[in-house]
C-alpha cells in the first residue's frame, strides 16, 4: 500500500488566519496582566528588583496621565469649536461685506479680489473650520468678512411688550 497525501492536507492550502484584537492601544487592564505574568515567570534566583518594578509602575502611571491630560484637550478643543460655532451664528440674517482673492492677477502681477456683498443665512462648521453661507449660495471663511451690518431685510428689533399702558387723555376731566 502507497502511502499518499491528500493535497488537501497540505500547508499551502491552507489560509492563514490573523489574530484580531479589539485595539491597538495597551490599556491598565493590559499593563496590569502583563505584569503579573512577569512577576508570575521571573526567575526565583534573580527576581525582579524594587527599583525596575517601580521604574514600571511608574512609567504606567506617566503614561496614564498623558493620556487622560490628551483626552482633556480634545474634549477642549471640541468644546471650544462649539462655542466658536456659538459666537459666529450671531452672524445670522446679517449683512455682510466680503472679499476673495482670486487665482487670477491683474496686469501688474498683483492677485485679483472679488468683493461682494450678502445676508448671511447659515453658519457651519466643515472640516475643522466655520464656513458662512450667504442667501446667494456664497460661502465665505471669516477671514473673508471685511464688514457686518444690519440687514435692510430684517426689521430693527423693537419691544412693546413692557411698556406700560397709557393713561387717557385728561382732558375730560373735570
């Protein structure tokens, strides 16, 4: 009887199947596991000295607080493009004189501008930058912006509502 192998069997069929781990990034838990596998393994006639385990330990916990202090500037940073994004809608149903430099230049070298004028109907926030949007489809940076009015469409703002009632006429009175 021959024996054969099955090329089913054989290595170069079979596929390679990689670990998949939920993250990249070591975490406490991670640390903490592969330091107890190390104390756990150490060699009992050379154990780990005090001073590298707390070389570590300390290590870990520098690493801990940078990455708690990255965490907090970003919340920062987010937090920060929201009150940006707060403080340009004031912008709003606001007239607005603008500026653009053009790819284009004049005959004596210098850029071109294109300047305009419109109300401000939107504000967003695209790709880490606020962007005005005017009620012509212009959009414009607010580097652009070189002058904000009142517009002619929006009425000026005016409050009766606390205004006392008042009195008749006395001329009737006798």
């Amino acid at each position: 009887m021959a024996n054969t192998i099955d090329p089913s069997l054989q290595y170069s069929s079979i596929k390679k199947t990689e670990r998949k781990t939920g993250s990249d990034i070591l975490g406490k838990d991670d640390f903490l596991k592969i330091l107890m596998v190390q104390l756990q393994n150490q060699d009992p006639l050379n154990p780990m000295q005090d001073k590298d385990f707390i070389a570590q330990m300390a290590t870990f916990s520098s690493l801990e607080q940078m990455t708690n202090m990255n965490r907090s500037i970003e919340n920062l940073v987010g937090m920060q493009q929201q009150t940006q994004l707060i403080a340009y809608s004031e912008f709003v149903g606001k007239n607005v004189t603008w500026h653009k430099i053009t790819a284009s230049e004049d005959p004596d070298g210098k850029p071109e501008t294109t300047t305009g004028s419109g109300v401000v109907k939107t504000v967003r926030f695209v790709d880490g930058s606020v962007k005005f949007v005017l009620e012509d489809g212009t959009e414009l940076d607010p580097a652009n912006i070189s002058e904000v009015g009142i517009s002619t469409n929006t009425p000026p703002e005016t409050s009766d509502d606390n205004k006392e009632p008042s009195e008749p006429d006395n001329e009737n009175k006798e």
